[in-house]
C-alpha cells in the first residue's frame, strides 16, 4: 500500500470504496415482476386487488399468528397498538431510555406517560430487570424494541408483564425475522409491530403491520385503523413488492448474520469499537449493526469518525438520542439511574445493512476503512 492510499479520504487519500454505500433498496427481478403483474392486472390502484389481504396472511402464517393487519407506517402502528390495548390518559408505559422515538411519540399521542428504563451494558437494548425500577401504581404497558442487532431478553420481559398485569407492545421494526429464545421477534407481545419504512429489512418505501394471536385486540385494531374507509392504509402496490420480499427475508437475515460474524471478528481488538453481544440464545436481524464506540481509545471524536468513515464509502452513522436528554422532566418520567443510555447517547455508531448483503471482499473493505482511519485519527482530530 503506498503512503497516499493509507491517507484517510477525508485528507486527501483515495477513499477505500470509491463506490460508496450499496444503494437501497437492491435490485430485484422479482419485485419488478411484482410491480408488472400489479399494473397489467390493474390491482395497483384498487382499494382492495388482493395484494393487501395476501400479505397480511402470509405474515400472519410466517409468524404463526392468528392475525395481522397493515397500515400506513410502524410509528402509527406502536399508537394503534396502545389504544387497542386501553393505554391512554392518565397511564405509564414503560420503554428503554435509549430507543426509538417514535415509540417515545407514540405514548404521548396517547395521552400516556412514558417512564424511562436503562438498558443492558453489553448490547444497549433495554435491560430487563430494570422493568422493576420503573413500575408504578399507573403503569400498565411496557414497549419492548429490539435495535440494532441487539436482541431484549423477551422470555423474561413476558413473565414480568404477566406478573405485574401489563400489556406487552414487541416493536420489531428493526428485526423482522430474527429469533429470540426460541421464538420469531414479533411473537412476543400482545400485540407486535414491523415497519416498512424505505430503509429497512422489508421495504414499500413507507407502512408497517401489527401482529397478535389475541381476536379482540385485532377486532380493536381493526376498528381503529377504519372509519367507513382505512384511514391509513398499505397500498395494494406496496402490499405487491413486500411479498416477493417476504420470500427471501430468511436467507437475506442468515447472509447478513455471516458477514457480521466476519466483520466483528476482522474488527477484535482494535481499540474502541466493541460489537453487541447479546446474552440469550437467538439470531438477530441486522438492519443497524450497534458498535460501542469509546473515542477515548480510539482516539476520535465520534462525529469525526463518522464523517471519515463516510468519506471512505461506508455508511456509518451515529445511534439516536437517549430519550431523556434534551426533554422537559414533566414529559416523562425516570425508573432509576440511566448511565448506560447515557453512555449510547453519545457513544453509539451504527453501519447501515445494505452491505451486508455483500461479500467478505466489502467486510475487508470496511475494516480497512476503519484502520485508516484509526491510524490517521491523531491528524484528523487536529484537521
């Protein structure tokens, strides 16, 4: 490697993927013959061409549900979700202080409280025996998400639900497909919810679904998402490229989890970069891979080491915010200490999963990327 090539993008080197990020969603021959089959048979401008009710089966069946119905969005579906399940004015829910803050929205657009937990120190997913420390007189639901390949212990989150009489909303947006002690993500809760959203595992470019094996919560949800028409409904076109997509989620999780393992081990001792490590058995679905990053080892700010990144051709970005920093106190309420969503605040770094739908050649080209720029860190701190 000559000297220019080790020098990061970001200071004048040739970046290691001239390429960039694989664009998403992939090319599919299937989803385009989706696509034709729903313009020549007219269906996709029909309110009801059968694409729709196909997928809310084939989800149903996949998980081994009773039911399923989609909607406009999952962040619309976490709010059908709590209103089925009686969560309004005046009640607690119980969620993880780092999470997605839809879900943080949702509870609001409820009328409800949000009471924010910690998370687990090894995968910064919520941390199940801090449900105690969060649990109140008005508690009555708990929102569990499972987020950036971290997996939430959900034999454990159900029996505590089960003890306490709380409702339990599983958000698997980010997991579709992913296995948790035994399990599929999504069967969790009394009610549970994917996203469709434009860059995820499963994409329409917007929607989401709602899963229960429970009849009058999906007679509820049901309700809700109607009045005279489905007011935020999933489109029969949307419904028609999901399907083929459906097909191929299995062997698509399983090739993203290889290249994790690659990417993880090529990654093992390089200082301030520690990947999820999840306590139970399961196999995550990757749509974010969560990396621990300590910029006191590796010597680089945070923000820096994204834009360096970015600049090398890898679609690394920072995590969310934790949900209880930058917001008035009287919106939500604290269960305990939150040191480490503190600490994923400001210390979280996620690789989007496009590439790892790739080779190992693409997992060599982000550790290299990631080396540069560990060994230019000194020059580009002071750049």
């Amino acid at each position: 490697m000559s000297s220019d090539d080790s020098l990061p993008a970001l200071l004048g080197g040739p970046p290691v993927r001239p390429q960039g990020p694989p664009a998403w969603p992939l090319p599919d021959e299937d989803v385009a013959r989706a696509l034709d089959v729903a313009y020549c048979s007219g269906n996709w401008g029909k309110y009801h061409g059968g694409c729709v009710e196909q997928l809310e089966q084939r989800l149903a069946a996949y998980h081994e549900l009773s039911f399923a119905l989609t909607c406009a969005s999952g962040t619309f579906a976490v709010e059908i979700a709590l209103r089925a399940l009686k969560v309004g004015p005046g009640d607690e829910v119980i969620l993880a202080a780092y999470d997605y803050p839809g879900n943080f929205l949702s509870i609001h657009a409820v009328g409800a409280t949000p009471v924010l937990v910690d998370i687990d120190a090894d995968n910064w997913n919520l941390r199940t025996d801090c449900l105690a420390t969060g649990l109140g007189t008005k508690t009555r639901a708990i929102i569990a998400s499972h987020l950036h390949g971290g997996m939430v212990p959900m034999a454990e989150v159900r029996t505590f639900a089960d003890t306490h009489g709380l409702r339990l909303v599983e958000d698997a947006a980010q997991s579709p497909g992913a296995e948790i002690q035994g399990q599929k993500a999504g069967t969790w809760g009394d009610i549970s919810v994917l996203s469709f959203g434009g860059s995820k595992l499963l994409t329409g470019g917007r929607g989401g679904a709602l899963l229960t094996r429970h009849a009058d919560l999906h007679q509820r949800m049901r309700l809700l998402l109607h009045r005279g028409n489905h007011i935020c409904p999933l489109s029969e076109l949307q419904a028609a490229v999901l399907l083929p997509q459906l097909d191929k989620l299995d062997t698509r999780n399983a090739h993203r989890a290889g290249m994790v393992v690659a990417l993880t081990e090529s990654l093992n001792g390089l200082p301030g970069l520690l990947p999820f490590v999840n306590a139970v058995p399961c196999k995550p679905a990757y749509y974010k891979l969560g990396i621990q990053f300590d910029s006191n080892k590796f010597g680089l700010g945070r923000e820096r080491l994204v834009q360096a990144m970015g600049a090398e051709g890898v679609a690394l970005d920072e995590g969310f915010r934790a949900l209880h920093i930058g917001r008035s106190p009287t919106r939500l309420r604290c269960g305990g200490e939150l040191l480490e969503s503190e600490r994923a605040h400001s210390g979280l770094v996620v690789l989007h999963h496009p590439v790892l739908l790739g080779t190992h050649a693409d997992v060599n080209e982000i550790v290299r990327a990631f080396r540069k720029v560990y060994a230019n860190a000194e020059r580009l701190g002071c750049a």
